[in-house]
C-alpha cells in the first residue's frame, strides 16, 4: 500500500465546531469499512510533522469517488486544515485498523454517539441499512442543537433518532448516556434481547456507555481517539490499556495500540476508564 | 552505477540507509510498503531479557517540527522476537540488526547471548541511551565509565558486529564514544533522542505522562549533525549518523561530516516508504557528482582555510 495523492474538492464549515472536507483522487476500488480511517498528511512539509488520523467515509461526486472527512478545529493541524481552499494537494495513506464488527441484521442497534463521534457512526448506520439491519437507534448527544450532526441524514424510515443537547436546544436535556440509561430501564426489563451496541465519543461518555452495556448485558463496541505518530502500529504511541481474557489475575493487563488493535473495541477488553 | 556499499566492523551493507530502532517495529510491518530486500538494515524495536509493557499514555506530543515520545520501550522480549519475527525476517535478504536494552549490565549481557545464539542477526545495537525509563538506559550512556564497562562486558558476550547507540545528552559525547571503541565497539550510533518536555497551557499540565519525552524529527537535525561531525573526528571505528533525517539530501549531510551509514527514524512515520526514497536519493546525488563509491563521500567536509578550523 502507498500514500495516496488526493486534492481538496471542498472544504466547508458544516456547524459551529465542524468542518466537511471532501478529497478526490481515491480509486475506484478504494473503500473504508466503517470504522476504520485513514492518516492525513496536512501539506508536503514537516510542520506540521505527523499525519492526522480521521474516519473517512467514501461518497460519491460528479467527479467520482472520493473521501468524505469531518474535523473539528482542535488544535494546529486541524487549525491549518479549515483554511484549506479547493485544489490543495494531500497525501492519504489507508484505510487502516479494525472497524466495526457487525452482527446479523436481526439484532436491534444502538448507536450512541457525542460530539464528534457521531463521525463513524454515521458511516456505519449507512452500512447497518444498506444490509437490511432496520432496527436501529440512534443516540446523538451535542452541546446544542446547531451542533447536532447529520440529523435529517439519520431521521430515515429504520432509524430511531434520540438527540440530547447540553442545553436543551432539542430533545432530552442532559447527558446522551442518561438518554440511553432511561431508554434501556423502559424497554429492556430482561437481559440480553438480542440488542448490539455500538458507541464513540469522548472517553468520559464512552465509559457510560459501556457500563450501561455492561449492567444491561448488551455486547458493545467502542471507537477510540487517539494520537498517534504512524498509523501503521510501529510507533506504538497510541497505546491503549487492554485486558487478556486468556490470562487471569493482576498480569493479564497489556498495552495494545488504537491503530492496529482498534480503534474499534469491545468495550470489555478496554481496561476502563481509558 | 556507483558503489553504495559501506562496511560496520566486518558487516558489510549493500548501501548506508537503516532503518531506525523504535520507528521500524519488527521490519515486517513495513513489508507492505516497501521492499525490505532493499534497505541497507532494519534495526529493530529495542528487545529486553523480559516483555515490557511500556509507559501509560499519553506517550506521544508532536512539537514544531518535531515529536515527542515516551514510549518506555514496549517490546515482546527476547525470546518472542526469536520465535515470532525472525523466522519471518530471515526470508529477506536484509541485515537485521537487534537493538537491546537492559535494567543491569548481565542483563544487556545476556541478551547479546541470547542473539548470537541464533540465525539471521547481523549485528546488535546497545542502546544505552533511552531517555524513557527508569533504570538501564540513559543511566549507562552519560557516564563514559559505565558505558565502557558495558560495552566491554557485551563485547564479551557476542562475536555479532557491536554498535553502541549514544545518547546526546550526555555531559561528554565524544568522550564516552571514545571509551565505548576501547572496549571493543565496532560502531557508535548517534544520536538517540534529546531529553524535552512540552506543556498544555490550558490545564498547567505536562502533555506527556512520564513528563519528559525524547524529542526526535527534523527540528533534531542541525543538533544530530554537529554531534556527528565531532564524535566522528575523535573514534576511528565507523559512525552511523542519525536524528532528523528525512530526505537523501539529510543523510548525505550527516555523511559527509563522517558518518558511514544513517539510520532514518521518525521519517518512517510519515512516509512509510522514504527509507527507499533517500537510498536512491543518494544514488541520484552519486551519479550526477560522478563518485564512483559512497566511501568517498563519507567524512568529505571541506572547510575553508584551516581544515581544523571551527569556530
């Protein structure tokens, strides 16, 4: 695999905090399973140094394929991104990692996304329909409603959508993980069910979830966030705490990396909090 | 076509571009992106006697033009290395160079036992420079008494080519280079990282868990050099040059100050495959100067006037 040459099509504020950039210049058969993401090179020059890591999402253009990204302004390479103007030349190196492992479309899915996180949960909510899953909920918590992304996008025919906002703008006031909370206590008196759940987010809020999943006995997987230099496992800067289920006792604790090993996770073998 | 090869002690190397210990994995990783039958060595992940875990994250912070990690030299250990990865690296025609590390002297000893035992290791790197963890490393490389006692009691363990990588940090570089060649080194690599820090404003915190880090990367580079330069005037057993290098044109600055051969690090990180880039780089460079053989080039500073001249 080489690094792909890619040019900024458009590059657009979508919501307060958030950006869409789409890159053309991806082949035909490049594809990027939900989850998974690519490493951004922000320019030909060493500052900024390293790659950014970003879920990708593939779209089709008038001029063909191409890569679809969400970034917020975080810091000095995303900073550098949102000036970016059409025409700019890239370079991609992916996909790369585990993405989402999904189960036979007669379960019922519970994606529960804040923030940004709503980014690869998306892109999966996509593929859960395009193969016939059409029990879905969607949780999608944001500071506010202009915050709230891809609402009409998700509001479909076999999309439950529940947005939270911090302030109350739309749906439930509060926490996404308390809207999760109070829609398993009414829905799901007995264990297990049949229910998947699939979450991303800050990592406060993904240990929410993942103690909510855990009390209910519902599967989870996580998507996780990190830095990291390479995106190819080398570097091992995207170190994440997991457990051996193989080895008991107080050794079975190993650091593995987001890149490689993830970023999706069960959330059981996370060593909580991350 | 010009002669890249360069010799380290009795190893020979079909052109002078390794790649760099803690930013190649096992080699294999990189097999996708590149033809690892073309690099001049891997030097793998820094191995210990035992499996490391390595330091809690957040271990890595990029800096203008640069990275800080802390690692901690995660690694699968010795034994793992020899049973998991070296019989799929022995299937190229590449020379695998083992960079190993230890809490005590016997135990980098035994270590270099441990790989002269086996096939397909070309030479062992001591690193007595990781800046990342508490015992071992640094500790060895700063004082020139300790790193020779350690180099010689290595030396004993293994017949292997020996380089000793040298951190920057240390009070008298060349003098603890020099003390490493009396005890029996074959090379000396240089530089590892630069002891560094940087902090979040917002929080008042250090980005990094252990604090400080190891700075690496192009803003390294002028620093790397000039150790390079000196180191390599004062030791006559090959220097192998690194710390920034990220295109042919770096490699051959740090070989025309002296360097027989460079290692590429944080560089792999951001084009995977630039190890192949900067060895044709170099052929490119070669060519259109017409020298015939790399070793010309190596140590062909030319300083106006007085040759000793400095400042």
């Amino acid at each position: 695999m080489k690094s792909t040459p890619v040019t900024v099509l458009s590059n657009k504020r979508i919501a307060p905090h958030c950006f869409r950039m789409v890159l053309s210049g991806i082949s035909e058969e490049f594809d990027v399973e939900p989850g998974r993401f690519i490493m951004l090179r922000v320019g030909d020059r060493y500052d900024p140094l390293l790659r950014r890591p970003f879920a990708a999402y593939v779209t089709e253009t008038v001029r063909g394929k191409a890569l679809e990204i969400f970034y917020a302004v975080v810091g000095y390479g995303t900073g550098i991104m949102s000036g970016m103007t059409p025409d700019t030349r890239l370079e991609v190196l992916g996909p790369l990692g585990n993405g989402f492992t999904i189960p036979d479309p007669s379960r019922r899915f519970l994606i529960v996304a804040g923030g940004m996180g709503i980014v690869p949960l998306r892109g999966l909510t996509h593929r859960l329909i395009d193969t016939n899953c059409h029990n879905i909920h969607v949780f999608a918590g944001a500071k506010t409603k202009s915050h709230l992304l891809f609402e009409e996008e998700l509001k479909t025919r076999e999309i439950s959508f529940h947005p939270a906002t911090d302030d109350g703008s739309t749906g439930y006031h509060g926490f996404v993980t308390d809207r999760l909370d109070r829609f398993l206590a009414k829905d799901l008196p007995k264990k297990g069910n049949g229910t998947v759940c699939f979450a991303c987010g800050p990592s406060a809020m993904l240990e929410a979830v993942a103690g909510i999943a855990d009390r209910y006995g519902i599967p989870c997987q996580v998507s996780l966030e990190s830095r990291m230099a390479c995106g190819i496992g080398v570097c091992l800067g995207c170190a994440v705490k997991l457990r051996n289920h193989r080895t008991p006792g107080p050794d079975n604790e190993y650091y593995g990396r987001v890149c490689v090993e993830g970023p999706v996770f069960e959330s059981k073998d996370l060593v909580w909090p991350i | 076509m010009a002669d890249l090869t360069t010799k380290i002690g009795k190893l020979t190397l079909k052109n002078p571009v390794l790649a760099a210990s803690g930013t190649f994995g096992y080699g294999l990783e990189y097999s996708h992106y590149l033809d690892l039958n073309e690099l001049g060595g891997i030097v793998v992940k820094g191995l210990s006697l035992h499996p490391r875990n390595g330091n809690p994250p957040p271990r890595i912070m990029e800096t203008t033009g640069g990275m800080l990690n802390s690692i901690g030299l995660q690694n699968i250990g010795v034994e793992a290395f020899i049973t998991e990865k070296l019989p799929d690296l022995r299937r190229y025609d590449v020379a695998v160079i083992a960079n190993i590390f230890g809490n005590t002297i016997e135990e980098y000893a035994q270590v270099a036992r441990r790989l002269s035992a086996v096939e397909g290791i070309a030479g062992i790197e001591v690193n007595i420079s990781c800046p990342n963890i508490k015992a071992g490393g640094i500790m060895f490389g700063r004082d020139p008494g300790q790193a020779e006692m350690l180099t010689a009691r290595v030396r004993k363990a293994t017949l292997l080519p020996l380089l000793v990588k040298l951190t920057p940090d240390a009070p008298d570089i060349s003098e603890v280079a020099r003390r490493v060649q009396d005890a029996g080194a074959d090379a000396i690599s240089l530089v590892n990282t630069f002891v560094g820090m940087a902090i979040d404003v917002e929080t008042a915190t250090p980005f990094l868990s252990t604090i400080t880090g190891g700075l690496s990367g192009p803003a390294i580079k002028p620093l790397a050099l000039r150790l390079v330069w000196e180191v390599a005037r004062k030791v006559t057993i090959p220097v192998v040059g690194m710390g920034g290098i990220a295109s042919a044109r770096d490699a051959l600055e740090f070989i025309i100050a002296g360097a027989h051969a460079v290692q590429v690090g944080t560089a792999n990180f951001i084009n995977p495959s630039i190890c192949i880039d900067i060895i044709n780089g170099i052929r490119d460079y070669l060519h259109a100067k017409d020298i015939q053989n790399l070793n010309h080039v190596v140590g062909s500073l030319r300083i106006k006037g007085n040759e000793a001249a400095s400042d």
